[in-house]
C-alpha cells in the first residue's frame, strides 16, 4: 500500500460529554493500534478554522467521523470542509448494543467507558478495511 | 443580547493530533470540574461551525477564555471568526517554555510529570478566571487549591 493512500478517523472535541471522550479513544485505538499504518488522525479545530493544509488533506483522503452527540461535530465540520466523508460513527449507536457499558467521567473514563471505545474502534477498523479494499 | 457577568466561558482547542490538546482539554475540565466550577461553562469548539447562531452567541453572552495547545491558536481563532473576541488566551506551548526539562510523550495517556503540568497550566488558567471576574486570588467554592484536588 502506498504511503499516500491512508484513511483520517476524525473524533468530535469531546469536552463536554464522556461519549465524547470514549470516540476520542476509540480515534487513537485504531490509529496508533488497530490500524496504525494506514490510518491517522487530525484536530478538529482545524477545520472548524479552516486550515488550508488541513482541508486539503480531508479532501484528497477518505475520512471516517466518530461523534460522542447529535449535534455530530465530526461529521458536520468534515461535510462544511468538503472533505471525503467514507462513514459517519455514533458512539451512542455502540452504547445502544452494549447498553451495559455506560461511559462515566470525561477526564479519566470509566472501564466501561474504555471498554465501549474499544468496540467502537473494532467498528472503525473494519471500515477503514472496507474503505482500502474498495480502492485496490 | 446581555453578557453574563458571573461566569466564564473556556473554549479549549480540540488538540486531538499532540499531547498539548489533550493537556489543554483536561486543565479545562480541572478547573470547570474542580477550580472553578461555579464560576465557568464550556462548549465544544467545533461546534461553531457545526451548530446554529445559538452556539455562535456563547462569546457574546460570557466574557470567555480561550485554551489553545499550540501556535495554530484554533480556538483563539474560531472563537474571534465565529463568536467573539475572548476576553483572555493562554497558549500551553508558551507555558511549556518555563518548564524546559518536560519532554511530552503520549498525546492520550499523560505521564506524572505531566500531569502535573496540566495541573499547573489549570492553575493560570483558573487565576484568569479569576482575573475575568474581578475576584482573582481565590480558586475554587471552597479555596481548594488544584493539587489538593482528586482526580
């Protein structure tokens, strides 16, 4: 695979919420673990400022959003970039399968919290795997 | 539209890309969970982009500190272009200049050593509420000072 042909995970900011921060964590597992050569990840902000190598980066490569809330931070501000939405991911979906995993604390998770990030990130890879097939 | 004089609010930069994000994301907590939880709200920055004119009013209705992890400024930024010009920034990378042996490593899992200095970069950042109110020596309801606080 070549180096330029990688898929962005783009979690929400996440401050407010810990569904949030679980989407965050799931962002790192498949970037640094799952998936760590073909996936990377970028700030948010930077396209909420419009960062000019930012938003041309989202626009050459696939990207997949995991947003923590309805109001869909992730995706919104990757679709107002113009940038290659692949996938849009809802923590809350995952949580409604695994209603036992009820995420608790923002600036440290709950083990379950970690847990539903886990799943989560397992979801995000597969994708990412769907994405890459499909372009080979 | 009137401001509101007795809170605060922090728009930390998302910082998902470098250890400095996640530093200014969790002093924000801190000091809305801990420091100053009283006196201070916070909202997600993206969500100036990705909300309604509801969400853009959030500099216009509090006085509002921006919490940036690097010399991009996303948040001082976003928070002039879509809300407001912030009453206050603070930037961890100039902070981080006093602390010239602290090497960052993780950008999710922080290190004691960083730990610490997130709770030090809480610290200036609860003296600036202060500073925003009128009120500034005290931090916390209670005088609580960070290091006294729980996890």
């Amino acid at each position: 695979m070549s180096k330029k042909n990688y898929v962005f995970v783009i979690p929400c900011s996440g401050i407010g919420k810990s569904l949030g921060t679980v989407g965050r964590k799931a962002a790192y597992k498949v970037v640094e673990e799952l998936r760590p050569r073909p996936t990377r990840t970028t700030c948010l902000a930077l396209l909420t400022v419009g960062d000019e190598e930012t938003l041309k980066e989202v626009r050459e490569h696939p990207c997949i959003s995991i947003d923590g809330c309805p109001a869909k931070c992730a995706q919104k501000n990757i679709e107002a970039s113009k940038g290659r939405l692949m996938k849009s991911l809802m923590v809350t979906d995952t949580l409604r399968r695994h209603k036992e995993l009820r995420p608790e604390g923002v600036i440290e998770l709950n083990p379950e919290g970690c847990e539903l990030a886990n799943l989560l990130a397992e979801e995000a890879a597969k994708i990412v795997d769907e994405i890459l097939e499909s372009r080979d | 539209m009137s401001i509101v004089k007795n809170k605060v609010g922090i728009v930390s930069c998302s910082g998902e890309e470098i250890p400095e994000g996640t530093i200014s994301r969790i002093a924000t907590r801190i000091v809305l969970e801990k420091l100053r939880p009283e006196e201070t709200v916070t909202i997600c920055l993206p969500l100036f982009l990705a909300g309604g004119e509801g969400e853009r009013a959030f500099a216009r209705v509090f006085p509002t500190i921006t919490v940036d992890g690097c010399e991009k400024r996303c948040a001082e930024i976003g928070t002039k272009k879509y809300s407001g010009r912030p009453a206050a920034t603070i930037v961890v990378t100039d902070i981080l200049k006093k602390y010239p042996n602290l090497k960052l490593g993780h950008r999710d899992e922080l290190s004691a050593e960083e730990w610490e200095f997130t709770e030090n970069v809480a610290e200036e950042l609860a003296m600036k509420v202060g500073e925003v109110l009128g009120n500034g020596k005290e931090l916390g309801g209670n005088g609580e000072t960070c290091q006294k606080a729980e996890r």
